[in-house]
C-alpha cells in the first residue's frame, strides 16, 4: 500500500497549484454556458444532450456522449456555483485516484517492489497529464481512466478464479458495469475490453502467437474462449447502443479542427495521419513542448513521400513492429519470467535483489539459472502465483498504449482534432509501463553494478525531470492568458485569438486589437477573428471598420448570424434602415444545421428579429413588429433573457391600443427579470393610462430604486407627476435625469420638453441647447430649440435656429408658421430679418 499511497500522494501535490486556477478554454462552454448544469434544467436531460450541451441527433452535434462527466459538472455547480476551485479540486483527487489504483495494477504485473513504484511516480508526475488535470473538461478522461483501471482488475480477478470459484462471473460482471461506466465518461473508455482480451490471452495464457490457431482447432482453453466472447459480445452491445443512441451518425468537424481529413490529396491525407501517432508518441516521451491546441496548421500537412518526417513515421512502425514481435514471438528456450533470476541460489526478484545490500555486492548474477526458473518460482508452481514475464508485459503495455488511442487515429472515423493531449491520459498508462519493464529488463540483464545504478538513476531522473515539466507546465495553467501566450510557438492563429479575447475582457483595448491581427496574420479567413475584430471595433465606435471585418467574417462564414446581427445594428444605427431590415431578414433565415454551437447561433437569430421588430416599431408599423416579435419567441432557445423581447411585445400591442394584450406581456416580461427597468417604466404608463395612478407610481419609483443612476427612469416618472400637475416635482425629476444622462440625447430633449411644459421656459431653454449640440442635423431639435428661444425673447437666435430646421427640412409646415410669426414680431420691433 506505500506505493500506491506515495504515488498518489505525488499526483495530489503536483497539482495542487491549479486549485486556484481559473476557468479555461473549453471550460467556459462545457460549464459556463452549458445549460445542463443549472438546476432548473431537468437532469434527465444530461442523457439526451452531448458534453456540450447539444441535443445529440442535432446535426451540429459534437456526438462527445459522457454523461457521467456532465453529472459531475452539475454536482460541483450544485455545491459550488461556478468557483473553479471545486471544479478543480475533483479534478485533481480523481487524478490522485487514478494514480493510486494504477500502481495497484502495475504491482500485478511487476510485483512488490521499486519497479513498481516508478511505473507509479512516472504515471504520478507524467506532463501530459497536465491538461486533462488543470483544465476541467479533461476530467472527462481522469473519470474514464479511473473505471477503465477498475475493470481493467475485475477482468484480472475474473481470470485468476476462473474455474476456481463461483465468484468469477461476478468479476465479468463487474468488468462489463465499468466498462460501460468508462465509455459513458469518455467514448474510449469501451476500449479497456479489448485490452482485457489481450491480457487474457497473451498474458494470463501466455500464448504466443503461433499457439493461438492450434489452440482454436483443438478447442483448448474454453474458458477462455467464453470470456472473450462475451467481452466482444458485450464492446458490441455498447458500441451499438452509443452509435444509436447519437443518431446513428458520425459528427461532422471543420476544416481547421481536422485539415488532414479535409484534404484533397489522399497522399497528404495518408501520409499525415500514419504521422500523427508518431508525433503523440514524442510528446509521451518528450513532452518538451506542450499546448492548449494543436489544431489548424499546428502540424504541418505531409504533401509528399520526400517531407523528412516520413522517416519519423518509418522508425515509429518499425520500432512498434519490433517490440510486439519481441512480446508475441514464440521462444526457442525458456527465458526468465519477470526479469527475476537466481542469484547463489535465491530469488532476485522484481529485479532487485531480496537479500542485503551485503550479499547483493558479494553476490554474481547467473544467467545460466534463468532456464530453469520462471519469476524466481519453479517450473512446477502453480501458474496463478507467477508474474507475468517481461515479453508479456510488453505486450500488454503495447495494448494500453495503442489501443485507447486507436478511436483518435482517424482509422475509423475521422475525428475533431489533430492531436488532444488529454486524450493520452490512457494511452500514457501503456507508456509508463513499457518505460519502467524496459529500464528493469535492462536492469537485469547488464553485470556490473556501476551500470545497475546508472539505469535506476536514469530511470529516476526521467521521473523528476517529468515533475519538473509538469509544474511548469501547472502554472501556464492558472488562467487563460498565461495559458493562449504559452501556445502561441505551436499554434499562434489560435493562440493570438483566444489571448485578443482575454485581453479585451481586461479592457486592453489596443493590445486585443494586435492580438486579433496577428491570429489574422497567421490565417485570414478566422471568420471568428474577423468578428471578434469587428466588435471590438464597434464598441469603439468605429463603425466603419466594423462593417468591413463583419462583411469579411460572412464571407468566410456565411452562417455567422452574430455577424448579421451587428452589421445590422450598425446599419440601423447609421439610417441605413432598408439596407438594416435586409440583413436582419437575411439572419432570421439560416439555419441552425450542422452548427457547433446551435445554441449560440439561434440566441443571435432570436436578436436579429428582436432588432428587426424595433426597426418596424421605430417606422410605426407596429402590426409587422408585432408578426416578428411572435416569430422571435417561436426561435429563441431556452438560454435567451426574454425580458426586452416581451417588453417591445407589450410596447407594440400598447401602441395599437390593445390594452390588455400589452399589459400580459409587461407582466411577462417581469417575471422573467423582476428587477427589468423598462419594463417598469412601460407597465407603469400603461396603469397610468388606466387610471390605476398609485399602482403606477410604485412601478417608476420601483425603476429609481433598481438603477439611481439611470436619467431615464427620472425622466418617466417626471412626465407621469407632469401629467398629474404636479409640476414643481416632475421639473425637478427632468433636471435630474438631464444630469445624469447628459449626453443620451433621448433623455435631454424629454427633460427639456417637461419644463417647457412645466413653464420653466429658462430651464428648458439649456436642455433644448444642450439636445441640438448632441444632434445638430436633427430638425426637431433645431425647431423646439428655436420655440423656446421665441418664447424667450432671443429673436434674432430663434430666427437661426429656425432656418436651420428648414434647410434639413424644408417642408415642415410648424417651423414654417413659427419662423412667420417670429418675422412678424421682428418687423414690429424693427428688427432685421433675413427675409429682408
């Protein structure tokens, strides 16, 4: 048990620094926004959806079907929230779990010993580990690992009483039910059946394989036959299950997730994907350079037989075809079991020896006895008691290492990605194994002590330098800045795009703005980037730029609807209001199919017809808002605040003089968001209307309280006193909502037409200034600003004001009586006129 608490307690204590990391990467769709989290989602819901929150037979669907990982994931939001930190602290005592139940399982197989205890700190402080640890969304595969281990040693239980006791059938039992329990954490997990069937016959039954045809014909070993039946029997079951379950349909990715799959050329295709594993196994080995993303160009495209690297792949093959002919090559000769010989007469076992360091330096290792002992045990002892040989546990760590990762080989199926590291958390299991069966094999064979320590030292250095990287590692980690700036050498399109995103939320507005052109630098047509861009530049007012990078994200994407959606704010923004209608339609009409996020794309639909509906609703055709609004709620997705959409629903309805139609959807829109302010505000005027004048006063009242700061509940409530006579009270709610939203022209010109009619003609005068000076070409302005100047008796100022409504616009009849009148006095007081 030491082994295996000390190697847990190493994966614990490396990790502890990412307790306080925060959400990164695809933390924030996998949790943040994912709805089958929160708790007035109906768990059951968890099972229909995917590990993003996608209803599995959509076509957009990622079909990433792991359940028990989502459950997880609303447990911790259950207890938690969304604090990270109990996010990650699950994260890392499953990674201590894993760690501690593999040491279990390398003690089977090395036995009770040192060996066994670097297989367990090599798995405890392995670097590619690190992204399935610190980042949330890997837990997926710790929990995979953990019940892949599990039955993993219920099939091993199985073997080891199988025909011995009744209770074997209840170690199958328990390998199928964690079987199942693996897969429905992450789809590899259904692969530990076929390393179970590996070990059965390679390593329990030490076939080799010229026996295993002879042992077919003979119907030897039917036992085992029987197992593995059933383990085929039940891999088929769930993988059936899982495929109907999904759809009965593959996922389908982009371009830049997968470009192998993607190309044209079945030569690059081939040659980059026998590449790929050979990449994989380099960062097992050497995880020098590690990152959050390998996507889009991260790896190169093999185009042609002459790409160096085709000679990284030749090696990998080779190498792989060597080491599983060494474990599955039939012996001419008994050789040591478990690299165990004897040593004058006594065992040295686990590769180290079981008597003094004394005797172990007096001591001379003869290899003659090797053929005469297995493990140190005689021929003649029973075959349960004896560890498997080295050859075996090469095969069987081969089995770990390849087949886990088989699903990621693009074999079967093409697949998101062009390398995961999380997805080596299994496969590295397999890893380990072969490292530390290798270092000890070694550790036998050669004579002198000088070369013993220098292997074990070796071995034990790889193991530090391992934890070293991992720490490292940890701290890129902590949150996402650190994170996208660590990826930029090995995928800088991606890595500058996330990195503008996260400087933009920290309001380092220029440095966001170099970061989106770098990652366009890097690849150009990131519809994402380019609408990233294109926001930034809109909240900056630079409206002009917006639209050339939002058009530009269209191009490349035409289904981008956020894209429509603030082009045609812009638009609506500028006047453009015919050009703006078409985008808005142009929008509402994409579908949502083969989509990744459908969620997100309707909740911009659903905004387009919301802003859409005001269009019609500015233009006073309130029966067409009216029609779109109805269309909105039809589309929009559960995740959608409804509050401003049955609000307008209300103002429309109020419009058309539909009263109680109005008034349900300002309750509507109230028990969505109790605290809405214009929801207030109009439910408030509708009681006033009504002549419910109390009701109605406690609703601005209640829109002051939410929001003090906000000049437009001031200005609604002062024209409610207004209209109630109470003028001294609603002058004084003008004047303040004026100060406070000096610049929202809407709120200035309100106030100031409440003082005009509250007789405050001085006050009302320096709001109506104020209101032309924030619209200068806005001829209601100019005209109202000219009255007040009239009735104050600046003539020859109203006179200008006046003309200048005229020239915007001409046939206005009101400036037009009003400039004769103020002629009229200004010939009785012998003033100049322009008409003179």
């Amino acid at each position: 048990m030491i082994a295996e608490l000390v190697s847990s307690a190493l994966g614990f204590a490396l990790y502890l620094n990412t307790l306080s990391a925060d959400f990164c990467y695809d933390d924030s769709r996998a949790i943040k926004t994912n709805q089958d989290l929160l708790p007035e989602t109906p768990w059951t819901h968890i099972f229909y959806n995917d590990f993003w929150g996608t209803l599995l037979t959509h076509s957009g669907s990622h079909k990433s079907y792991r359940p028990l990982c989502t459950l997880s994931f609303r447990l911790n939001h259950a207890i938690g929230g969304l604090n990270p930190w109990s996010y990650h602290l699950v994260n890392v005592l499953l990674h201590a779990a894993v760690t501690g139940v593999f040491t279990s399982f390398s003690k089977i197989l090395l036995g009770d010993g040192y060996w066994t205890f670097m297989a367990g700190l090599m798995f405890a402080s392995h670097p590619i580990h690190t992204e399935a640890v610190a980042g949330i969304v890997g837990r997926a595969d710790v929990g995979a690992s953990l019940f892949f281990l599990l039955s993993l040693l219920c099939y091993m239980k199985h073997c080891s009483t199988r025909g011995y006791s009744a209770r074997t059938w209840g170690w199958f039992l328990g390998t199928g039910l964690c079987a199942g329990c693996s897969m429905l954490w992450k789809e590899q997990g259904v692969t530990v059946l076929a390393v179970s069937a590996v070990y059965d016959v390679f390593v329990f039954h030490r076939l080799k394989m010229k026996q295993i045809l002879p042992t077919i014909y003979k119907r030897k070993h039917l036992s085992l036959f029987l197992s593995i039946s059933l383990l085929t029997f039940w891999g088929t079951s769930l993988l059936g299950a899982r495929l109907y379950w999904m759809g009965n349909k593959p996922p389908s990715f982009s371009n830049s997730d997968n470009p192998a799959a993607d190309s044209d050329s079945l030569l690059a295709r081939t040659l980059t994907f026998f590449y790929l594993p050979t990449k994989n196994l380099w960062l097992l080995l050497c995880p020098d350079t590690l990152s959050f993303d390998w996507s889009m160009d991260a790896v190169p495209l093999l185009k042609t037989v002459c790409d160096w690297r085709n000679l990284h792949t030749v090696a990998f093959y080779v190498g792989l075809l060597l080491l599983a002919y060494y474990g599955l090559k039939s012996p001419s000769v008994e050789r040591e079991c478990n690299g165990k010989f004897v040593t004058n007469g006594k065992q040295n076992a686990n590769g180290h020896s079981c008597h003094s360091d004394v005797e172990y330096r007096n001591s001379e290792i003869k290899t003659s006895f090797a053929s005469k002992v297995e493990n140190g045990i005689k021929n003649n002892a029973s075959q349960r008691t004896q560890l498997p040989s080295t050859e075996n546990i090469v095969v069987l760590s081969l089995s770990l290492l390849i087949i886990p990762f088989v699903p990621a080989t693009n074999l079967f199926f093409y697949v998101g990605f062009v390398i995961a590291e999380r997805v080596l958390y299994i496969p590295s299991m397999g890893f380990c194994l072969l490292i530390t069966v290798g270092a000890r094999a070694l550790y036998v064979k050669v004579q002198k002590r000088f070369l013993k320590s220098l292997i074990f030292y070796a071995t034990a250095t790889l193991i530090v330098f391992y934890g070293l990287k991992t720490a490292i590692r940890n701290g890129d980690w902590q949150n996402e800045e650190m994170l996208y700036r660590s990826g930029i050498k090995v995928n800088p399109a991606k890595a500058w795009g996330n990195l503008g995103n996260v400087l933009k939320s920290q309001s380092k507005i220029s440095e966001a703005e170099s970061a989106y052109r770098n990652a366009l630098y890097y690849r150009s047509n990131m519809a994402d980037m380019l609408y990233n861009l294109g926001l930034l530049l809109q909240e900056n007012s630079r409206f002009a730029e917006a639209l050339h990078y939002y058009k530009l994200a269209i191009g490349s994407r035409p289904t981008l609807a956020s894209a429509y959606l603030n082009t045609g704010i812009i638009l609506m923004n500028q006047g453009k209001t015919e050009e703006a209608r078409r985008t808005f339609l142009k929008c509402s009409e994409i579908p949502d199919e083969n989509l990744k996020d459908p969620h997100a794309h309707k909740s911009s639909v659903t905004s387009c017809l919301y802003n859409l509906g005001k269009l019609y609703h500015e233009q006073g055709h309130y029966e067409d808002a009216l029609s779109v609004y109805k269309e909105a709620i039809q589309k929009m997705p559960r995740q959608f605040a409804p509050q401003s959409l049955y609000n307008m629903m209300g103002e429309a309805y109020m419009r058309l003089s539909k009263l109680p139609e109005a008034e349900h959807w300002y309750m509507e829109s109230l028990r969505s968001k109790t605290d809405h302010i214009p929801a207030h505000l109009t439910y408030g005027k509708l009681l006033a209307l009504t002549g419910r004048k109390s009701e109605a006063e406690k609703f601005f009242l209640k829109a002051i309280e939410l929001d003090p700061t906000k000049g437009n509940c001031y200005m609604h409530y002062g024209q409610f006193l207004l209209e109630e006579a109470r003028l001294i009270e609603a002058a004084e709610m003008a004047k303040k909502a004026a100060e406070l939203d000096s610049t929202e022209f809407d709120v200035v010109f309100s106030a100031a037409h409440m003082l005009r009619q509250a007789s405050l003609n001085e006050a009302a005068e320096k709001y109506y200034d104020l209101a032309a000076r924030l619209r200068p070409n806005y001829p209601a302005a100019l005209m109202n600003l000219g009255a007040i100047l009239h009735l104050n008796g600046r003539l020859q100022k109203a006179e200008v004001n006046y003309l200048r409504a005229l020239q915007l616009k001409p046939d206005d009849v009101i400036t037009q009586s009003n400039l004769r009148k103020l002629w009229n006095i200004m010939e009785k007081q012998g003033l100049k006129t322009s008409k003179t």
